[in-house]
C-alpha cells in the first residue's frame, strides 16, 4: 500500500525558507506570488496492511518521527 504524508507548518509559526525563496522569486522577476510556506512530503510504501491499520501505523509514525507537532500540522493520503 502506497501513501503520501504531507508535513507544513501551522499558521503563525515564523518560515524563513519560504521567505528567502519569496525573496529570490521576486529577484527572479514573478512578482505575483504574495507569499511563501515551505513543507515536506514522504512517499511510504507500506507491506501488506489494511487501509485502517495503515492510517494507524502513518499516524503513529507523524507523531514520533516525521512531524514536529508542536509547529507543524501533517496529513495521511493512502494513494494505493
């Protein structure tokens, strides 16, 4: 079963990565982007589970590893 965990910061936190791409966007000349918040995507490839148990097991693994909850927000698509 494959699966897309998607990683951001929650609003408010401070995100001086996509402020410097902001920045290099509008050196570059693409004045029209207001503005930037940068985040992590895994692909998971998970061996022979049910979709339920493979939400469980994605959810456990954003807790304790992939996501820092106190500052990001994650999110679990099964993609099969």
């Amino acid at each position: 079963m494959k699966a897309r965990v998607t990683v951001t910061l929650k609003a408010g936190v401070l995100d001086p990565q996509g402020q410097a791409i902001e920045g290099s966007l509008r050196s570059l000349g693409f004045d029209g982007v207001a503005s930037v918040r940068q985040g992590k995507v895994f692909d998971l490839v998970l061996e022979g589970t049910d979709e339920e148990s493979a939400r469980s097991q994605l959810n456990s693994i954003c807790e304790k590893l992939l996501a820092n909850t106190v500052i990001e927000n994650y999110s679990v698509e099964i993609t099969n």
